[in-house]
C-alpha cells in the first residue's frame, strides 16, 4: 500500500477514534435524572388537632382540604383560572389517560393539585415551606388520594442547578428569595425522570416573582413538546422588574407559546388572545398601576377545537 494512502487510513482511524471517545465521554458525564421516589417527600400526616378540615366545592369534583384555621383560601382571582380549567376537561382527559400529569409550582396550601388529583391526573406539588408540605400530605390522606399518583415535593424549582441550597423568608404563610431561615434545595424541571412518554396537560406557577426561573428550568422540557398548557402569576412591578418584562416574551418566542390570555382579577373573564405589539405597554401599565394577574399559555394549536370562551383584551378597561 503506497505510503500516502497509509498516513490517509490512520488519520481517519485517529479521528473515527477521537469521536468515539469525545462522544463517550460527553455520554458519560451529562447528569443522570433525578428519581422521582428521591424527590418525594416522606409520608407524614398532622394530628387532626394541629389542622381543620373544609370541604372545596366550589367546582366540581369537591375535595377535602386541610388548613390551619378552617378557612379557605383566597377564591376571587381563582375564577378565571377555574374558566380555563373547565375548558381543559381534566377529569375526562385524565380519565381517558391517566399518565398525564398535572404540575403545581407554588403549591401553598395545594389546593390546585388536590383538585387536579381529584379529576383523577398525576400530579406534583412543590412547595418549600415544611409545614405547608405536611397539611398538603395531610390533605393526601384525607381524600385517600394514592401516593403514587400524588407527589408531594419540598423543593423550589429554579434554574439553578439541581441540588443548590437558596435561602427564603417566610412571611404571613409567602415565601421571599432572601436573607431568613429556610434553607431549600432546588431542582430543574429539566433533571427530573418524569415518566416515559407522559405529557404535562397543565403547568401552574406561583412563587413570588420568580416565575421566569421556573420557566427556564425546563426549557428541554417545552422543545420537546411535553407541556400543553401554562398558567402563571405576572406581577410586573415586584422583585426583579427586567425578568418580569422579559417573561411574557420569553414564553412567546423562546418557548414558542401558540397563545397567550390574560385573566380577570377577581371575575371569570379571560382576555386574548394577546398581540405581541402589546406586551411592552402591557408591562408598563401593570407596572403604573400596581396590578397583579394571571396569564394563561397555550402550547397546543387549537384547530378550532377549543372551547375555551375569550373577551378582546383592550388595554386599560380589561380587568387584568
């Protein structure tokens, strides 16, 4: 064999062998998922004298719900909300499927992911304050609601690498981003062995300003396709005003929303679907006028299918 067509086979021998070995190694090196019977926390439930019972019926199915002082919790920017879940059929849809699952983020007293579990989906909860987890898990054990369909998880979901420790401050049953004496570890989205071929019909997001953190979590997670539909706080003039302008944005053209809504505040209205030309007035009137509200995503093309009732959104009049 001539010479030149020698040092041309080892070449491409030695580069064949570097790509072997450069792909192996970024194989065996990239993070591992993270269980999700590791994330879970451990069974627990109050002594019913630490905690009272009410009964959520104000939408269909009812369950129950444990609380610290027997009341409910706050309903009137729920309404909205409980116009676009009605829309989203979950108890049919989870019926129909039951893999499919429901994600709260924020969960506070957990009533949202109860009720999600009451229609019968798989659900996460995440919530960092310890005793909220515990009247979440109580709550579990009420409705005879299984654990394996129900997880109840104490971590803040951030965009931080998994298993980073972030302090919070809790105030008046809120978490704050500051110097106090919670100490949490977070978790991606992104990092979580969620299972195989399962879709997230419903992501609900409420954690104080830190909503776009949540968002950037799982990234992987929207380029895949897996999440269907999003619902989060937007509170344009708390904590970090950049990352609160840049949110909706970024849900629009980074995370490739097909739409986006805005929800009454206190009413049952929904507005939208909202024009990209107005998302900078948007922010900015919010921010003037100190206003709070939800935005609903769709990343499901509709086809007409949907029968999700919408008002025209008009800047200064909608109440949201």
């Amino acid at each position: 064999m001539p010479r030149s067509k020698m040092y041309l086979l080892a070449l491409t021998l030695a580069i064949s062998f570097a790509c072997y070995y450069f792909r192996s190694l970024l194989l065996t090196t990239q993070p591992s998922k993270i269980s999700i019977s590791v994330l879970t926390a451990s069974s627990f439930k109050f002594q019913p004298s630490k905690y009272k019972v009410v009964t959520m019926n104000d939408r269909i199915p009812f369950y129950k719900l444990a609380t610290i002082d027997g009341n409910k919790p706050y309903a009137d920017g729920d309404r909205a909300q409980a116009t676009v879940f009605h829309s989203l059929q979950l108890t049919q849809k989870c019926k129909q499927d039951p893999s499919l699952i429901v994600v709260d983020i924020g969960g506070f007293l957990g009533d949202f992911g109860l009720y999600a579990a009451a229609c019968g989906c798989h659900v996460f909860i995440f919530e960092v304050q310890p005793e909220m987890v515990e009247l979440i898990k109580t709550s579990v054990a009420l409705n005879d609601f299984s654990t394996s369909r129900v997880h109840v998880i104490q971590k803040a979901v951030s965009d931080l690498p998994s298993n980073s420790r972030v302090t919070f401050a809790s105030q008046g049953g809120q978490t704050t981003a500051m110097n106090g004496t919670l100490l949490v570890s977070t978790i991606r989205l992104d990092d979580i062995d969620w299972p195989a071929a399962s879709s997230i019909i419903l992501l609900k997001i409420d954690v104080e300003g830190f909503e776009l953190n949540v968002l950037r979590s799982g990234e992987g997670l929207f380029r895949e396709k897996r999440i269907q539909h999003v619902v989060f706080e937007y509170t344009a003039w708390w904590t970090d005003r950049a990352a609160q302008e840049a949110l909706i944005p970024y849900v629009k053209n980074t995370l490739n929303a097909k739409d986006l809504y805005a929800l009454d505040r206190i009413g049952a209205n929904v507005y939208g679907p909202l024009s990209e030309d107005l998302f900078h007035e948007f922010h900015n009137s919010h921010v003037r006028r100190h206003l709070q509200t939800d935005i609903y995503a769709r990343f499901l093309e509709s086809n007409g299918n949907s029968n999700l009732e919408v008002q025209p959104y008009k800047m200064g009049s909608s109440f949201a």
